[in-house]
C-alpha cells in the first residue's frame, strides 16, 4: 500500500502548545527590542505571532514572566553558543570568520543590551521580586560557566567559582562599553580585552594536549 500520499500526523496538544510559545517569544523578542520592556504591549506581542492577547495570558501570567522567558531564552542561546565555540577551539578547529562575527552579533547586540538595562532599572525601581529572579539567573549562568571551567582545567583552582563570576562581569562591562563606544570597543577589542584577561598565565591550570609542553 502506498502510503507517499498520507497527510502528515496531526500534532498533539503539547506540541500545538509548544508551537505557540516559541511563536510568542519570538514575536517578544522583536517587540520588546523595537519598543522597550515598557513600550512593547501584550497585545502587539500577540499579534505579531499571529494570535490574540489570550493566547500570551495562555501561556504567561503577563509581560513579566513573558520577559523572563525570553531571558531563559536567550540565556540558553548565549551559554550553549559560548560552550560551542570553546571546544571548537580547544579541538584545534578554525572558527570561520562569519561565524565568530555571528558569535559576537549574539553576545553584544546593542538593542538586547538596551533592552536587558531597561528590565533591570524597571526590576530595581518597582518590581524587588523581578530582580530576585534575575538574581537567579545570575546564579545559574555562574554555575554553568564554573562547571565548565572545572571540565577545562587539570588542577582548577579554589576560587573556579570567582572566576567564573569575574568573566560574566566582564562580558557585561565590555556589552556596555560596546554600546556606549562600538567604533572603539569593537569585537577585535573585546577578544583581547578577554584573552589578556584569562589566557595564560592567567590559565595555566586549564587543560593543554595531550603530550604537551608544561
């Protein structure tokens, strides 16, 4: 029996689901970027995605949680690039150059930073509990990235942890300086500002090849 022709599988409820949310953050995502965390509106939100405002509230208790999400997002996006592109490294793989210049576009996109100080001067101003979930969030890329850092090093040191916290501080630093000053904080810049930083000596402990020089 032929079965070339049959209609593809109706998706079930979870996937109709997951289907609309991924829809709606990336509606947010362009909204809150062209408007501003107070700007943007659940309603265009919602018709951007090609839905109405019940299908956000469906979803998300409101624009705070909406915006959380998309941070998770984009949090999930940014550490799993930054892990990517360090094993490419770390296995002697040449990064081509459109896809570090990618790299860079995602790390310190001028209007995701505006965006992300708008949120935080809105959580410190008016919403405690927003900036205790921010917090969170602090906490968990500094738990990943000192996971990392211990998976890298042969001997890591006791304060990985510091470290860890030092290098998101300093990736949010140069963000803002990028986008105070782009002509003269540029990518290149940036790079070295983070290989003077945290290359060796600074690393020594970090795993080299195998039969290497010490």
């Amino acid at each position: 029996m032929d079965r070339s022709h049959n209609p593809p599988a109706a998706k079930t409820r979870a996937q109709r689901q997951e289907e609309t949310r991924r829809k709606l953050l990336d509606a947010a995502r362009v909204v809150f970027t062209q408007r501003g965390f107070h700007g943007a509106t659940l309603d265009e939100i919602a018709r951007h995605a090609g839905y109405t405002k019940g299908a956000v509230y469906a979803n998300f208790a409101g624009k705070d949680e909406l915006f959380m999400a998309l941070i998770d997002r984009h949090i999930d996006q940014n550490v799993g690039a930054q892990i990517e592109m360090a094993r490419a490294v770390e296995h002697g793989e040449e990064v081509p150059a459109e896809d570090l210049a990618s790299f860079f576009e995602q790390q310190f996109d001028q209007r995701w930073a505006i965006l992300a100080l708008e949120a935080l001067l809105y959580a410190a101003r008016e919403r405690p509990e927003m900036m205790s979930e921010i917090a969170e969030r602090y906490r968990q890329v500094d738990a990943a990235t000192t996971q990392y850092l211990k998976d890298k090093a042969v001997d890591p040191p006791d304060n990985v942890d510091l470290l860890a916290i030092g290098q998101g501080a300093l990736g949010e630093g140069l963000m803002l300086r990028h986008l105070i000053e782009p002509e003269r904080i540029t990518h290149e810049v940036i790079e070295r500002v983070v290989d003077a930083v945290f290359d060796p000596p600074h690393r020594q402990a970090w795993r080299e090849e195998p039969g290497s020089a010490r």
